[in-house]
C-alpha cells in the first residue's frame, strides 16, 4: 500500500471513522510495520497539534465599528434609491442614445430617400404619359391619335390644368365627333374640378357639333350646372340648330327649372 | 430565530437584524480569516467586510440556503479579493519570514508553542484551498458536508482532499522540524 493510501486509513483510525474489519488491519499493520507505526506517530501528533490550536477573541472594536457601519446601511437603505451616474455610465448611456438615434435617424433617411426617390420616378413617369398625351390630343392630323388620348385621359386619376386646357381644345376643336367625345367623356370624369365644370360651360356656347352639344347638354344637366340656363334658352330657340339639340336644350331647361 | 429565518428578514429589508447574525458568527469569520490571513488586524478588516457584503448582497442570499455556508463563501470571496487587490500574496503561499509579526495574541514569540509555530510554518507551504479545508475542518471543526457546501463540491471529495492535506502538513511538519 502506498503512504498516501496509508495516510488516508490511519486518519480514518485515528478520527475512529473505520470499520472493524478496516480497524483489524490497521492495528496489525502498527504491531507488524516500524513505517507504518511511525506514520501513524506523525499523523497523530499533526492533529492532535491542530486540534489544540485554540480560537481567538476578536477585538471589542470590532463589533463597535461594524454596529456603526451597519446604521449607515439602514440609513442609506431609508434613502430615496438614487442611480448613481459615473462618467462611464454617462459614456456608456450617451453611446447607446447616439445608436438608437443614429439609427433611427439614418433609417428616417433612407427611407424618406427611398420614397422621395419612387416619388419622383413616379412624378417623371406621370409628366412623361402626360406629355405624350397631350402630344396625342393635339395631333391634329390623326383621329385615332387624339381619340386613343382621350381614352388614355379618362383612365387617369386626376387632371392638371394643362390636361383640362388641351381636352378642353379637343372638345371644340377636333375634325371628328368621336374624338370630341371622348374628350367629353374624360372631361366628365374630373367634373368636380371647378376648372373643369367651367371648361364645359364654355364649351356649351362655342360647340357646334350636334351630337356632341346633346352630349354637353345632358352632362351639364345631369351636373345640375344651373348657369347654364340662359345658353340653354338661347340654343333651344337658334333656328339654325338641329331640333334633337333645341329639344334636348328644352328638357335641360325644365330639368333644371 | 434560526440564521436563515435571521438572513431572510435582512433580505426583506430589515437590517437591523443582521446585529445578531455578526454575534453569532464574527467570531468563527474572525477566527477563519486570521487563520488563514495570519493577521489580526487584516482579519478584523476583512470580517466587518463579510458582513457588510451580507448587507449589501443580501438579494442574492438564496432563501433556504444554509446561511453557515452562503457567509463561508462570502469569506472566501473577501480573502481572495483582497489578495487579488493587493497582489500581495506570492503565489499560494503566505509570507513565512514575516509571519511571526503577524500572529495572533497568544503567539508572543516567548511564550508561543513551538509546536504551534512549526505547525503554522508547515501550514503556510500548503496551497490556499488546502489550508482552508484545514482550518475548517479541523480548527473549526466543520462537518464534510458543510465543507463540501462552501467549497460547491461533494463531501467524496473534500475527504480525499483534506486526508491529502494531511498527509502533506505532515510531511512538512516534520521536514521543518529537522532544519
């Protein structure tokens, strides 16, 4: 058995935390091995050394000063909890305030960029169909030019001016009565615009397309556009007109009357 | 009222109780410490320490935890953070040329056992741990199982490593004792 081994058993023996069988052994061992009786002499006198080494008495003062600096923790535990912010906590808070804000700032941005970027395709896009319809209504040499223009108007959402103004010239000024009624057409979809509305009470005096001036009537009637009263006097009683637009005219008056 | 119920209304906030903790246990912490520090005066420093860490710490005492144990821990804790402050303590040894400056009361070099001196000198060329597991178990005559608590491991353990501290003071002891 190695020393160690030994050590451990005989301060086993020695504690008495042996078993009879393990106590036997040991015992033999001391009557029979000089080595193991001298360990077991070392052994007994280390802890027999330990155990007389007696405890100590703290000092007085110890107990003095703890029992004040303990009324100095109850009385800061009374206190009103306070954060105490060192220049690293600030540091630390100023760090983490510059990235949410930095952060927050820098994705404002972007995406205010972002939209101002879509907005404006969108803008240039819009000005682009506009411009190619208005070149439409305004080709004066092709029909189907300024009719597929007035289609394409009346698809749009809203009218600027300029739309208004060019449908508008096209209501009175182009060759063909489907053209001018498809500028008609795209006229009433924005007849809630004040520009509008009196874009076709103008048109109602200076129009001299049959079929379109009973359109014109109809719409301005069905407008409730009672300005138009004295017009539509005047044309139901012009000889030169045709009498499917003098009676339309006739009906508009008791309409609106 | 027991040490946990004691600790337990600290935590609660009522501090005033921990007055009766420190009688109970100034003693044992002092004794602990100087045994281990080899110094009175330090050990007195570092025991008003333990019990103002209980103080401040008091949220982290676990409720139904031994109170014995958690305040052996923090012992611990403050000796081993005042060696780490002060980088004073070579390696795991204690300064033994300086130690007879340093020993308690009853330790006047005329009158000390010389016993007593041999053993503090053979103590002082263990490591750390095993001059803790020493003066607990055997000066202050804690159980295993309580040891086995304040150092978190099994009392399997603590048997095998304080016979092996015991077997190494002795060799020790009886070196020194020839010089």
């Amino acid at each position: 058995m190695e020393t160690n081994d030994w050590d451990s058993l005989l301060i086993d023996y020695i504690d008495q935390n042996l078993s009879a069988a393990d106590r036997g052994k040991v015992e033999q061992a001391l009557r029979s091995d000089n080595a193991v009786r001298m360990q077991y002499e070392q052994l007994r006198e280390i802890l027999q050394a330990m155990e007389q080494v007696g405890e100590q008495e703290p000092p007085a003062r110890m107990t003095t000063s703890f029992n004040a600096r303990l009324q100095e923790e109850i009385r800061a535990a009374k206190q009103p909890r306070t954060i105490s912010l060192t220049p690293t906590v600030y540091r630390v808070a100023a760090a983490i305030a510059l990235l949410v804000l930095g952060g927050g700032a820098g994705y404002w941005i972007s995406r205010h960029q972002q939209q101002q970027a879509e907005l404006e395709a969108m803008q240039r896009e819009m000005k682009a169909t506009q411009e190619m319809l208005m070149a439409m209504l305004d080709n004066d040499l092709s029909a189907s030019q300024r009719l597929q223009g007035a289609t394409v108007a009346l698809r749009m959402d809203r009218a600027d001016n300029d739309l208004i103004t060019v449908l508008a010239r096209t209501l009175t000024d182009a060759p063909t009565t489907n053209v001018r009624l498809a500028a008609l057409d795209a006229l009433g979809k924005f007849s809630h615009e004040r520009p509008v509305r009196q874009a076709l009470i103008k048109a109602l005096s200076t129009q001299n397309d049959p079929l379109v001036q009973i359109a014109l009537i109809r719409m301005l009637v069905d407008m409730k556009e009672k300005t138009i009263l004295k017009e539509l006097h005047r044309i139901s009683t012009d000889e030169q007109l045709l009498n499917e637009v003098k009676d339309e005219a006739h009906a508009g008056i008791l309409r609106l009357s | 009222m027991t040490d946990e119920m004691l600790m337990k209304a600290v935590k609660d906030g009522d501090l005033q109780q921990a007055s009766l903790l420190f009688e109970r246990y100034n003693k044992r912490i002092f004794n602990f410490l100087a045994y281990l520090a080899s110094d009175r005066v330090l050990a007195e420093d570092l025991t008003q320490n333990v019990f103002l860490r209980v103080i401040r710490y008091r949220t982290s005492y676990r409720e139904g935890a031994r109170f014995e144990g958690w305040i052996y821990q923090i012992s611990r804790n403050v000796l081993a953070d005042h060696y780490q402050g002060q980088k004073r303590h070579r390696s795991q040894f204690i300064d033994v040329e300086n130690m007879s400056d340093t020993l308690p009361d009853n330790t006047d070099a005329a009158e000390r056992d010389e016993k007593e001196h041999l053993l503090q000198r053979a103590m002082a060329r263990l490591t750390e741990e095993q001059r803790q597991l020493l003066v607990l178990t055997r000066f202050q005559h804690r159980k295993y199982e309580e040891v086995a608590q304040i150092m978190n491991t099994t009392v399997a353990n603590i048997k095998v490593k304080v016979h092996r501290a015991i077997g190494q003071l002795r060799e020790h002891y009886f070196t020194l004792e020839k010089i």
